[in-house]
C-alpha cells in the first residue's frame, strides 16, 4: 500500500473503490470520527492539461450544497498530488444498480430520476452545468439515495446559463446531437438530452443510442431514432421523447421537468431542490470538538467561518454533523 504522508493521522487509506482516467478512488477512514470517506487521488504529473479540471470540480463543490450531489469534505494538496476527500457513496455506480436487476420498475425509476431532476435543477438554478451526466456518474449510498459526482466538466458560463458553451466534451453516448456536431450548445439543454438517456437506461436496461463504431453512434444520435420497448408506458415514451429531441429548442426545459406529470404522478408535488444544510452552526457538533480541541465552540465556529471550507477542521465538522443528521452519537477518537 502506498504510503502518502500527507494523509497520516487523518486518513487511513483502504482498498481502491474505483479508478478512472486521472484519477484512482480510495475508501478511506477519517481517523477523528471513525467516518468512511472516499478519497479521490490525482498524481499532477498524469492530469497535465487536466489540471484546471480539478480546480473546477472543487470551486463547484464547495458551492453546490444538495442531498444528491457528493459532498467534499476537504482537499489537500502537496507537491506532486491532490487528493479531494469526498462522501464515500457504499451502494457503488447506478450503471451497476441497473445492470443487476436489468431494468427498473417505473415506480423505483421514479424515484431516482426525482433525485437526479431535484440536482441538476439546484445546479442550473446556480448557473451549474454538469455536461458529464451518465449513470456512472451517479452513485449510490447506503440509503439507495442518489449522489451527483465527478463535476470535472461541469460549466458556469460567466455570462449565465443563457450563454453559449462550445467545448466538446462528456462521452458520446450521452452527449446531445449539438454538442457532437460541435455546434454552440447551452450547458442547460445538453443536461436534459443526457438525463433523457439516464432516464431511458434506468427504464430499459439499456443505451438509446449504442454502436462500437462512432460513426454509426453519431448517425443514430443525431438521428434521434431510438427503440420503444413493449414494457414503456404512453406517460413514460412522452417524457423521454421530450428530452430526447435533436433540436435543443423543441427539448423539454429543466423547469417543465420539474412540474411533468409522470413526475408528479405519484406524490402530486413537482419536484423541488432544498439546499444541503448550508453551513449552520451545530453547537453540539462544536461541543463535540472543543471538547477534543479545547478551543471553544465559538472560536472553532470563527475559525470555520474563515477557512476556505476544504481542510480538517472543516471535514471533522461536516461528518459530525452527517452522523448526527442520521441520529447516530458523535463522538471523536481521541488520540491514541
Ligand atoms: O464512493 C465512491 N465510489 C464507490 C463506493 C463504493 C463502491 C464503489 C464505488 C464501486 N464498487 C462497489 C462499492 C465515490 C465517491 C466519490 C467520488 F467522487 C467517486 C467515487
């Protein structure tokens, strides 16, 4: 096992949870609250041009504060490594959920897709595009609720999210026939073509558009000529034709998502996106750390209000907290 000093004393690194283009996922524990932790570790050398990527992701982290979005808890940089210390999501990648059962029933699909409209609506709303949405970038907790992830292509036009983007990026299968043709795309518009295949996978077990060679997938998106399966319902063929129109202006908006009614059919209430817990002050948290610390809870408090919200002190608060928001006892290890 790779030794990183960066992490001693904070972490203790386990097995490798996932690995992707630039980065490797760690379990890790936060030593302090015995707290299960997913840490994202990114060798500088190998993100290169990537770079600003991870700079990105975090600025939108630290901003974007929703129940289904993964929580950062803290990021530490040393000279050759960045590791974002993140909400470790036990139930793994929805792609796997959907692979073992190999379709969802409409109610179970229902409910996720509610958790996925409640994220990406809160994102947009704060001038967030996600441009990489894809079932293996949503995830699952020990709850079954939904967590957003990997914001590395994630876009916050400066000009609003009335403004155009242009960058080609996200993988194929999901991307929108404008942004395949490289045309100028709203980041808003390609998010509800890439749910709109989130959607149809979650129903069908899966792809609408799938072929090995590129050239075909492109034809076939750009086509946007899909199968229906027999098991679709009218309801659900209508919402997944309104997100799935080549032409970004005849597409269902965010808002219309929000309020459809094979959305509403069940709970009668479009959906809504409640702020994660901001950044309240929980006194018994504080209490359960000064108690450790000996600072009071008001300097601790102060303190964190200054932070940049990514170190130690501010990942000891936000997991004391997770634990007490699922009713479980805070405690802190103290040093051994
Ligand atoms: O928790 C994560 N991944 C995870 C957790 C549990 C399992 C997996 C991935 C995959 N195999 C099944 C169990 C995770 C969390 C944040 C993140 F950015 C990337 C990955």
């Amino acid at each position: 096992m790779v030794r990183y000093t960066a992490l001693k004393g904070l972490y203790d690194l386990e097995k490798t949870i996932g690995s992707g283009g630039f980065a490797k996922v760690k379990l890790a524990t936060h030593v302090a609250t015995g707290e299960k932790v997913a840490i994202k570790i990114m060798e500088k050398t190998t993100l290169g041009e990537d770079l600003p990527r991870v700079k990105l992701e975090v600025e939108a982290l630290k901003t974007l504060l929703h129940q289904h979005i993964c929580r950062l808890y803290q990021v530490i940089e040393t000279e050759n490594h960045y590791f974002m210390v993140l909400e470790y999501c036990s139930g793994g990648e929805l792609f796997d959920h959907i692979v073992e059962k190999n379709r969802l029933p409409e109610i179970e699909a229902r409910r996720f897709f509610c958790q996925i409209i409640s994220a990406v609506a809160y994102m947009h709303n704060l001038g967030y595009a996600h441009r990489d949405l894809k079932p293996e970038n949503v995830l699952l907790d020990k709850e079954e609720n939904l967590k957003l992830i990997d914001f590395g292509l994630c876009a916050k036009p400066k000009m609003g999210m009335q403004a155009h983007l242009y960058t080609s990026c996200g993988s194929p299968t999901y991307a929108a026939p404008e942004l395949i043709m490289g045309k100028k795309y709203l980041g808003s518009e390609v998010d509800i073509w890439s749910m709109g295949v989130l959607l149809y996978a979650l129903l069908c077990g899966f792809l609408p558009f799938d072929d090995n060679s590129l050239e075909n997938l492109y034809k076939k998106i750009l086509s946007g000529k899909y199968e229906e399966p027999y098991w679709l319902s009218h309801d659900s063929k209508a919402l997944i034709k309104s997100m799935l129109q080549v032409d970004p202006v005849k597409r269902i908006t965010i808002h219309e998502l929000c309020h459809h009614p094979w959305i509403t059919s069940n709970s009668l209430k479009p959906v809504v996106f409640i702020h994660k817990t901001k950044f309240e002050k929980d006194d018994e948290v504080l209490s359960t750390m000064s108690a450790i610390c000996g600072e009071s809870n008001t300097d601790i408090w102060k303190k964190l209000m200054r932070s940049d919200r990514t170190d130690y002190r501010t990942a000891t608060y936000l997991l004391l907290l997770d634990r007490k928001l699922r009713g479980l006892s805070l405690k802190i290890a103290t040093k051994s």
